[in-house]
C-alpha cells in the first residue's frame, strides 16, 4: 500500500511539472481554473425606515363612504371594524366603543370594501385608476395574516364582500368573484349577461346577499331594477326578479329579512318592496317620504322580537337610511306598513360648503338579538343607539358615540403642560377644522378625546326646526350659524385652568358678564379657573375663550382693538393675571 501511495504521488508531480514547460521547453506559469460565472443575485432592497413607520391614525373613525363591519364575540360584546383609508379600525361595543385595533400593515390602495367573518375582517382594496392592482387582505386581530388569490383581468374596485358557507364572494361593477373560503383559493368568476335592449342589464348597480336555507345562492341587484339568482357553486344563473314597474330604477341595496325566503329590495325611485323570492310575488311596497332627496342604501331589522305594534311587544320593526341625509327611518311592516319614527339628524348631512363637508349615512345595522343599532355616517362618526325598554317612543336614545372632524382640518398643535416635568408632555393635540369645531385629541387613549363644547347647538336647532333638514337647503338660517365661525388661530395656556372638576359658571359662553358698574365680573375664577384657550375666526373681529378641563367655551369674546378681524394671537398666563396678545394689542 505503501509503495501504490507513493508511485501517485511520483505521477502527481511529474504531470505538475509537464504542464509547466511548454512545446518548445520554456517553463511557463501553471494553467489556472476558469472561473465559471455564477448568476447574478437580485439586490435585496433596503428595509424602510422605522422613524417613520406609520403608528397610528388620530382624528378617523369613519371618513370613507365604505360601510362598517360587525362581528359578535361570543354572548357579551360585538367589534365594530371601519375603513379610515388604507387601515381598519376595530372598536369594542362592551368598551363604549373603545380603539382595540389598527391593522397593518396598510394597503397598497384605498379600502374599497369590507366584512367581518370568525374573528377576521377581509379588506378589498385597488382598482381606483385604469389598469390599478386589486387585492384582498385578510387581518386578525390588527394584523395580516392571508390575502385571496386574485384571478387574471380583475382590474375593477371590489364594492362588496360578503361570506356564507365554504364561499366568500365580491361584487365588482360588471363581474362577481368567487373564492374558497377554507383555501382563500379563487373558484370562478360571474358576468352578468347584456341585454340587447339595454346594456344596464349587465351592470350591478348595489347590494349582493345570500338568502338562509337557499344553498350556494347569491341575490344580485342591476342597474335596470332586476335582481338575479345565482348558484356560485355552478356559475349558473337560476332565476331573475323584475321590477315592478319600468320606472322603479336600479337596485341599491338587499336585504334578506328575518322570516325564511322575503327579501327586502330599495330602488332609486324612493321605493322598497318585501319580495317572496320562493313565490316570486311581492308582498308589501312601501314609499320613502321624498324619492327627490332620499336614496335608501341601507336596510335592517330588529331581531328582539320587540318594537313593533302599539305597545311594542311583538317583532316586525325595520330601519332604513342612505347618504342624501343623516335620518333614520322606523318602519311598522304590520297593517301595509307604517312609519313609526324618523331619528333626525343622527349623523350631519351632506353639505357643498366648508370645503367639501361630507356626511350622510353609509350603514345601519341593528345588533342580533339586541335593542341596540349602529350607525356609521360619512361626517366621521360612528354611533350605537339603544331603545328604552318601557319606553313609548319608537325612536332610540344615544349610547355611544366615536366622531372627529366632518371636514379638513385648518389648525394643528400639541397641548403645553402645567409644569415642564409634568407627565402629560405630548399627550394632547388640539385641532380645528372647517366644520367650526375645536377638538383635543388624546394619543394615548382614544376614548379620552372629545369635541370642546359651544353649547346646546343641537336643542337650538331642534326648536327652529332645522334638524332633518339637508345643509344646502335654501334657509334664512342653517345649524352653521348656531355655532361660531370657522378657527383660523389659536393659543393655549394651562397654568391656571380649572380642570374636570371646576366649578360651572353661571353665565353663557361668550357672554362678556359685567356688573352694574360696568366691570367685567371674574369674581367666579376662583371656583371656575381661568379659560385656558384663546381662538380666531374667520370673518370675525372677537377673539373666544374655552375651558380646557370643563371641555367647553368660556365667558369672553374680547373684540380687537382695531375692530378687523383676528389674524394672529397669543396666550400667556402668569401666577396672577391671564394675558391676550390679539393683532398684537394687550388684553389682560
């Protein structure tokens, strides 16, 4: 063994050294090893910064005209998920509608659609240009954990999700999609077919639902008022459901109703009809109070087996609302149908001015098995109600409310503390915006943040007859002119405020008390504090306090010494005296 080792190693060294001299016996270097080429390596990109990763969204609670989500946990709460934008927001009913969740990460594009489904809340999203992406995300708990499996040319808005069985389906305009819900895989695609007649017979106009009972069926309204039957487990179209009348116009929203096989359906015209699918004969039309201003998008029933009837006792009560104004409709379904109560003004309605103000409704729904009803309006809130249970009035009280800004904010700024080494550095943002409101906001707790008050503007309004009414309605007054005008500056002191618990004063706001000789009476400060906020308006030559603690407007409007309007302002306020600087005039 000894010797085969070394004759290969011998043989090793001779070819070593043949490869260094060539044909003519010149030495020459060793042939060296061709690098081979290796493939190039996509560079990995770097990470997005971490400073300004988004943390949260203050100020949103439901912007967007896409109607909230709900979801019941259990026998003791519900969450309620909105659309802020590219974000959801999931609020707790138990917790008085309390923040519990931010989803991220956010989406590519705007949140066109969403639902809520075993503690999960799909998110469709994209197809707001030509040619944009289109995705849906599935969040639990906050957090992303799936998406579906988009199918090849769906290049349209998702504007409707909704889940039943093993299907989860989306309504595009002129296409419904199909995914397994235990795979997330997608399943088929569904075309409406185009009449030659009219082309709106192909175009889905609103609302998609799936009846109890009725397997792998899906109810579809068109353009031209029809509503269609589908199987989404064959992609066949089963039966279609004509309107009434030619006039009756698109379909823009079902509802399945809680008796087995009725359908509630709204038209443009103003109209809803309670159809028997199973017998295809209608069995109450019902006719909103003005077709001209009332679009009704959204449909519930209460399921306690209370409201209706005279003493309230017995089932059948339903509520309708839409975007044109903030009223909910009662209906009675006994006796032909009734209404029963209007809820004026539960959101603000759509108004043209203040920089494009948006309001109206987007959903309501009421609770299964509860006497509680949620509202989510496009004026950025979003509202619980609750009915009385010996009450005789067939209109609910407010329970909770969750709102923020109706319009662009104009005037932004962090809170200043009592002391430098106070705890509360940073925790308050105060804003203004073009809905004339003032607001502070807490970045800690959202439940803490609140509108500061200017007195009872709604019970003004009620008494003048205006709630109900559209803000662009031709009036000599409007719920605008009850408040003050629009903020365009302000300063804040808390050195001498009185806090939550001060003691209320026993004017009006801005009313400038003055004694019989003609002084200003601030003999009250020392149980009330001192106004710690100071605000310009536009157009307006006084400049107005608030009280930050009491969360309300002060006693005084201090006019300019000029008597132009307020530009610019500052508030400092020592240990003895608060002092204004307005248009830079002195006034203590």
């Amino acid at each position: 063994m000894q010797q085969i080792s070394k004759s290969v190693v011998r043989a090793e060294r001779m070819s070593k050294d043949q490869a260094e001299v060539d044909d003519h016996g010149l030495a020459t270097s060793p042939a060296k090893r061709q690098k081979l080429a290796h493939r190039s390596e996509p560079r990995r990109q770097p990470p997005p910064s971490k400073i300004f990763t988004p943390f949260r969204t203050v100020g949103l609670v439901s912007p967007t005209s896409v109607p909230f989500t709900s979801l019941p946990l259990g026998k003791t709460t519900f969450q309620i998920t909105t659309s802020v934008g590219r974000c959801l927001h999931t609020y707790d009913l138990r917790r008085a509608l309390n923040l519990v969740f931010i989803t991220r990460p956010q989406t590519p594009s705007t949140i066109t659609a969403t639902v809520a489904w075993k503690e999960r809340v799909l998110a469709a999203w994209g197809g707001d240009g030509a040619g944009g992406e289109v995705g849906v995300w599935v969040f639990q708990r906050g957090k992303q954990n799936g998406q579906l499996e988009v199918p090849g040319g769906l290049d349209e808005p998702i504007k409707e999700l909704i889940v039943f069985g093993s299907w989860i389906v989306g309504r595009c305009t002129t296409r419904i999609d199909v995914w397994k819900s235990a795979n997330y895989e997608h399943y088929t695609t569904i075309t409406p077919t185009v009449s030659q007649e009219s082309s709106a017979a192909g175009t889905l106009s609103g609302g998609i639902c799936h009846m109890p009972t009725f397997l792998n069926k899906i109810l579809a309204g068109k353009e031209d008022g029809s509503v269609d039957i589908w199987n989404v487990s064959t992609g066949k179209l089963v039966y279609t459901i004509f309107p009434p009348n030619l006039v009756s116009g698109a379909v823009t929203s079902l509802q399945p109703t809680p008796a087995l096989s009725i359908v509630a359906v709204a038209r443009t015209d103003g109209s809803i009809t309670i159809h028997d699918i199973r017998m295809d004969t209608t069995v109450l039309e019902l006719k909103a109070r003005s077709a001209s201003t009332t679009n009704i998008t959204s449909i519930s029933f209460r399921t306690d087996d209370h409201g209706a009837d005279q003493d309230g006792q017995i089932p059948g009560i339903m509520a309708t609302a839409g975007p044109d104004d903030g009223d909910v409709t009662f209906w009675d379904l006994h006796n032909g149908g009734r209404v029963v109560g209007v809820l004026h003004s539960a959101h603000d309605p759509r108004s043209s001015s203040h920089g494009g103000m948006s309001g109206g409704i987007s959903k309501i729904e009421f609770l299964p098995g509860q006497d509680v009803i949620i509202t989510g309006g496009m004026d950025n809130a979003l509202k619980s109600w609750i009915f009385d249970a010996n009450s005789l009035s067939a209109v609910p009280r407010i329970l909770h409310s969750r709102s923020g800004h109706g319009a662009p904010v104009t005037k932004l700024s962090f809170m200043p503390t009592k002391s430098e080494d106070a705890d509360a550095t940073g925790k308050w943002i105060l804003s203004a915006g073009r809905d004339q409101s003032l607001w502070g906001w807490s970045i800690r707790k959202d439940g803490q943040s609140s509108e500061l008050s200017q007195g009872p503007v709604r019970k003004k309004a009620k008494k003048l007859g205006l709630l109900g009414k559209s803000l662009d309605l031709d009036s000599s007054i409007s719920l605008d002119d009850l408040k003050a005008p629009e903020i365009t500056c302000f300063d804040c002191s808390l050195n001498r405020d009185g806090g939550m618990g001060a003691a209320p004063n026993a004017g009006g706001i801005w009313a400038n008390v003055t004694t019989k000789k003609g002084t200003m009476d601030a003999s009250d400060s020392g149980l009330t504090g001192w106004e710690s906020i100071v605000t310009g308006h536009r157009g307006d030559k006084y400049a107005r306090t608030w009280f930050w603690g009491r969360k309300r407007a002060g006693r005084w409007a201090f006019e300019t010494g000029d008597g132009t309007e307020v530009t610019e302002e500052a508030y400092r306020c020592s240990t003895c005296n608060p002092v204004f600087y307005v248009n830079d005039s002195l006034l203590r």
